[in-house]
C-alpha cells in the first residue's frame, strides 16, 4: 500500500459563545484535517486542534506546516507508522497539533486495514467512559449557574477553569460548593495561572471541598515549583502544559512532581507518543486523564478510543463538542447525558460530513 494523495483543510467550526481561560478567550474553533488516500482506497482521516497558546501553533502555521510534512509522506506506506512520524518528525520537529492530524489518519488507515475497531487496534477492549464538563472564567454568578445545570444533566464530576487571584478563585470554588453540595467532585484547572504562592494558598482554602485534582497549577517550566505545591497542599496536581511528551514525562516522575498525568493528542503529537507517556504513567504509579483541546467529535472519538484502550487512563475530560454550534461529523461517539459510546466500526468510526467539507478551503498534495 503507498499513499497517493493527501488533502488539507482549514477547518473552522463555531462555538456557541466565547470562552474563557486564564491564557486567553477562544472565539472560535479553527482546526485543520488531514485525509490520506491510498493506492488501495483506504483512506484515513485526522483532525489536529491547534490552541496556539498552549502549543505554540495557530490553524495558519499547522495548516503551512502540514503542507510540507504531506509531500514527505507522498509514496511511502502509511501502515509504517513510526517511519512516517519519524520522517515528519525530523523534518519539522516540533509542530505536535499538525503532527497529530497526520498520526491520527495513518491510525484510522491502519485499523481499517485491519479490519478491526481503533481501540481494538491498539490493543483494547471496550469500557465505560464518562466525560466531565467544564464551566469556563466568568462571575461567580455565571458560574453557579453553569454549575447547577450540569449538575441537573448528571455530571458525575464537574471541571472548574481558574488561574484569576486567589481571592476570586476561592470565592468560585466556594460558591460552586455551597450550590451544588458536596456529593459532586470538582476538578480545578488553573492553565498555568498562579504563581507557587497563589497555588498554594488556593488549593489550601479549599482542599476540604471535595476537589479531586488541580491541573497545571503553574507556569510549565517550574516542575520545582509543582513538585512544592504538591508537597504543602493534599489536593493532587495533575499536569498537563508541563507535559508533551515522552521526555516531559520522565521528568515529572524523576521530580516526583505530580500524581496525575493529562494526555491530549494535540499536545502530544498524535496516539504513537501518547502511548509512550501512558506507559511511563503506568509504570510510576501515575493514572492519566485523556484530555481534549476544541476537536469536533472526529478527534474526540480517537481520543475515546485511545482511552478506551490503555486501564491506566482513569479520567475522562472529552467535552470540547458540547461548545460547538454546529455538528458536522457522522459516525463517532456518541453520548447518553455524560456517558460516551464508541462505534465499532473499522478505523476512527468517524468522518466529516460531506456536504460540509466541501465548503472548507482545502488544498491537495499528490
């Protein structure tokens, strides 16, 4: 099998309102899509969600990027994964969003190849996967409100953005709690918003609260700082702009820095290097949490599959399509309240809908 042609697309979904995170506010959710066909009509799909102020790269830069990277994959075999990464890689390194929507295709290609499911693929069985929901920066008005109508829909945790100052983000915690009761776990997430201080005084105000974990607490450089937060509060830290990749991974348990680890396919170039960083995980005793960026349901189900099929990935954060004003995938998972089911059919299971793609700007490599 060779790969003959790849086109790319400048996939651009909107959100139904803005939002909010201490790094900045998202208007829309501007994507790219990678889809490479082969000599044998197999084809695969990949999306990669580019949150430039996490990953360092916008839709224009991917989508240039991407351009590059499929001239050096025209004529080789895409079932030879690690050697199509591994020429992109050396290439362009870097770039883990544009990376990411090449990985996810060759997958999909692979496991339609094989007949099989991508969970099954990778090696996996089915489990039950339930997806929290996150309530963005606002007033702690607005965000009570958030609170109590996930809540009412069945939550079986809710996910709480902060990274403000210490006085405001308390008064959120605490006036979430005091409106939802204290059966709901809340999972906090700063996005590298407070210093070691702020963190600390934080999470100690309200480590009584039932919050479950507090992700990237602070700035990504400062493993010392996450390693001390850690050690002065009993509210785990999870990481998640500290950690990349593989060698971001073999840092953070050296460090003792963390007790959980957010794995996200745009962060972490694709599902060959979030494997690496699962395992790793596994091995120090460390549980993962599968994470999203803004993807539309094609790169939330490889995620889900991808979770579905590693025991080690405990946590589930797969809510970034409920943002979304428009749907425009068939096929995928789908979700019962907060519950997600997987398709089983070969590949991904997913594809965007036709009608819709050919409205996108896209350009062909062959």
């Amino acid at each position: 099998m060779k790969i003959t042609q790849i086109s790319l697309y400048q996939y651009d979904i909107p959100l139904k309102a803005p939002i909010a995170i201490s790094l900045g506010t998202i208007e829309n959710a501007r994507n790219i899509l990678v889809e490479i066909q082969t000599d044998e009509r197999i084809t695969g799909w990949g999306e990669g969600s580019p949150f430039w102020m996490i990953v360092g790269e916008t839709q224009a830069s991917a989508l240039a990027a991407a351009d590059d990277m499929a001239k050096l994959l025209i004529g080789r075999d895409p079932l030879d994964i690690e050697g199509c990464l591994t020429a992109i890689t050396r290439y362009l390194p870097g770039h883990p969003t544009t990376r990411s929507a090449f990985d996810m295709a060759l997958y999909d290609l692979a496991s339609k190849t094989a007949r099989m499911p991508l969970y099954q693929f990778l090696g996996g069985t089915k489990k039950t996967l339930v997806t929290d929901e996150t309530i963005y920066i606002n007033t702690p008005e607005r965000m009570v409100d958030d609170a109590l109508r996930i809540q009412e829909k069945g939550a079986e945790a809710i996910k709480v953005k902060l990274g403000t100052n210490l006085h405001d983000d308390v008064a959120r915690i605490k006036a979430i709690r005091n409106a939802i009761g204290d059966t709901t776990p809340i999972r906090t997430d700063a996005n590298q918003g407070w210093d070691v201080v702020t963190a600390t005084g934080v999470l100690r105000a309200i480590g009584d609260w039932n919050v479950q974990y507090c992700e990237q607490p602070i700035k990504r450089h400062d493993i010392a700082g996450l390693r001390q937060i850690r050690q002065k509060t009993t509210v785990p830290i999870m990481a998640d702009e500290s950690l990349f990749d593989s060698v971001d991974a073999i840092r953070l348990v050296r460090e003792e820095a963390v007790d959980y680890f957010n794995i996200k396919l745009s962060k972490s170039g694709g599902i060959f290097d979030a494997l690496k960083i699962n395992a790793i995980g596994e091995a120090a005793g460390i549980p993962c949490m599968i994470g999203c960026m803004s993807e539309s349901r094609l790169a939330l189900t490889a995620n889900a599959h991808f979770a579905t099929a590693r025991q080690n990935i405990r946590f589930y954060d797969l809510d970034a399509c409920f943002e979304h004003a428009d749907d425009p995938v068939y096929g995928g998972i789908t979700y019962t309240g907060y519950q997600i089911e997987l398709p089983d059919a070969p590949g991904i299971g997913a594809e965007i809908d036709s009608a819709f793609l050919a409205k996108l700007p896209h350009k062909t490599i062959s």
